[in-house]
C-alpha cells in the first residue's frame, strides 16, 4: 500500500503536481486576500449605520460598484486565467516526453499497457523516476477520471475517445491514484498504484517482464495451470505463455507482484487470493467475476500457481 503523505495534491512529487499545488497556493492566497476585503467591506457597511456623520464609499456609490463589482473581478480573475492556461499547456503537452503507457478504465478496474514492451498489468502502473510518461487513456464502458493526486490533476478517461495525461514522479515511491468520476456500484474501490522506480530498477522491471514466465514444472504448480484453464478461469483472464488469453477480466501474467486485488479493494495476500476466487461478490459486490466452485485441493494448486506468476 502507498505511504498515506503521497496521496495528496499538497504533497506533490513531480513537476505536474508542483504546478498544480503552484497554483493551488496561488488561488488560495488570492481568494483569502479578497474575502478578507469582502467581510472587512461588510463590518464597515454595518458599523457605518451608527456613526453620526455617514461617511460615502470609496469613488462614491456608482464609482464603488463599478470599481468593486466589475474592475476588481476584471484585474484579479484575467491574470489568473491567464496563468492558469499557460500551466494547462505544460501539463498536458511538456516539450519532453518519455514513453507511452495505455490505460483503460473498466467497471471497475484499470487495464495497463505497455505497447513497446507487450507487457500488460492490472491496477497499478510501473514508470520511471525522473521522465514524464503518456499516459494515453479511454474507456471501455462509462466515464471514469484518473487521478493521482501528487502526480498530476484529473483526467476524463472516455469511451470512444484517447486523452492524455502526462505523470512524473521524482522520487522513487508508492503514488496512490483513484477514479474521480462517479462511474456506478464500485466507484470507490477503482483505486490504482503508481509505482516510481529509479531508472536503472525501472529496467531491471521491463527486462524481466517482457517475457512470459516459463511453464511451472513443479507438478502442484502445474496442476494450478491446468485449473485456471479447465475451471474457466482463461475465459476471461490472460496469462501470456499459455492458453489462457481471456480479455474480459484483468491480464494475470503478473499478478503475484501487485500489491492489491480488486483494484485496491483487499491485499493482494494468499487468503484474500482464494477468497476472491470463491466468492468475488463478497469483497467486492457488483463486480464482473463469478464465483468459482473447486474442490479444496484444486483450489489451493490454483493460489499456489497465481502466486507463483513474477
Ligand atoms: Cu471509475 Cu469511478
């Protein structure tokens, strides 16, 4: 799980955030300022009723509307659009930019892609520290927002449609993210883990999992493979390297490396492995998986073989 201080837009970690808790600041002190002058306006107003000799407002009646309600909007909102869509530029478009990753927002869970590599993942992302990285988003079904908040700001991930999004991490770390748009049943377990490596781990990482995990030759293991394809697993799930190419349900190639089941729902632990394999509704109600009836031996040769996967 992520450290809980890289789960906020006030604790950025990169370059995207930074502008936007730049500006966050900004507004804040630009708006306090302001309502300070408001409520101090009203004391004034209030206190003036008293005082025996009414004293006018500031450039008069009209003169203190014109000044208060038109001219100081106009000189404090247009330099803060202005700003404001200069840094928008920057966030979606930097001048550098390093590799592409593909995510899909699904009901309700996130597919990770990295088309370079052919390696698929599962609610979390794994980029290099340092290099801004595209993230080219869509939707497979309804509306869904990525945000991960000390990375960057929100992003609409729409059905039919590729937006981007560019995430940045500095430092190594865990960079919890979550869906902002309201997306049905199970909108609030569609969390996501933005994983930052340093660059030479970040390598290590693409290296080892580009190819897929060699067939089990343990025979416990192996019988765990022969499950998943049998007990219907593979309808749904991939798992490169067998016959398991199911594209319903979240690639499995490597799942024993994730640090959450259900997009943030459980751990990702042995229990909460075979619980999620029995009975999926119970840790996540609404979701797409059906439960999956085994006997005990299978069941337990199943978990042993998931976790087995890199
Ligand atoms: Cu997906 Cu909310």
């Amino acid at each position: 799980m992520s450290d809980p201080a890289l789960t906020s837009a006030l604790t950025p970690a990169g370059p995207q955030a930074a502008m936007i808790a730049k500006l966050w600041w900004l507004m804040l002190g630009v708006f306090g300022a302001i309502l300070l002058l408001v409520v101090a306006l009203l004391a004034w107003g209030a206190l003036r009723r008293r005082a025996r000799h009414e004293p006018r407002p500031p450039f008069g009646d009209a003169g203190f509307i014109v000044m208060g309600g038109i001219v100081l909007p106009l000189v404090v909102l247009v330099p803060l659009l202005v700003y404001s869509l200069a840094d928008t530029g920057e966030l979606t478009e930097p001048r550098t930019v390093g590799r592409t990753i593909r995510v899909t927002g699904h009901m309700w869970w996130w597919d990770v892609r990295y088309p370079d590599d052919g390696i698929a993942l599962a609610n979390e992302i794994v980029i290099p520290t340092g290099e801004p990285v595209r993230i080219e988003l869509t939707s497979a079904d309804v509306i869904h927002s990525l945000w991960v908040p000390s990375l960057a700001g929100k992003t609409d991930a729409t059905p039919g449609l590729t937006t981007s999004q560019i995430l940045q991490a500095d430092r190594a770390g865990v960079y919890r993210g979550a869906c902002a748009e309201f997306c049905g049943l199970q909108h609030a377990k569609m969390a996501l883990l933005v994983v930052a490596l340093e660059p030479a781990a970040f390598r290590e990482w693409l290296v080892a999992r580009r190819s897929p995990p060699p067939a089990p030759t343990d025979p416990l293991l192996a019988s765990g493979l022969a499950t998943f394809v049998e007990a219907g697993c593979a309808e749904c799930h991939t798992i490169r390297g067998t016959a398991a190419a199911g594209s319903v349900g979240p690639d499995l190639t490597h799942i024993a490396s994730r640090r959450t089941l259900g997009a943030g729902a459980v751990v990702n632990n042995h229990g909460n492995l075979a619980g999620w394999i029995v009975g999926p509704q119970a840790l996540k109600p609404g979701n797409q998986m059906p439960a999956t009836t085994l006997a005990p031996e299978r069941l337990h040769a199943l978990v042993a073989y998931l976790r087995s996967l890199p």
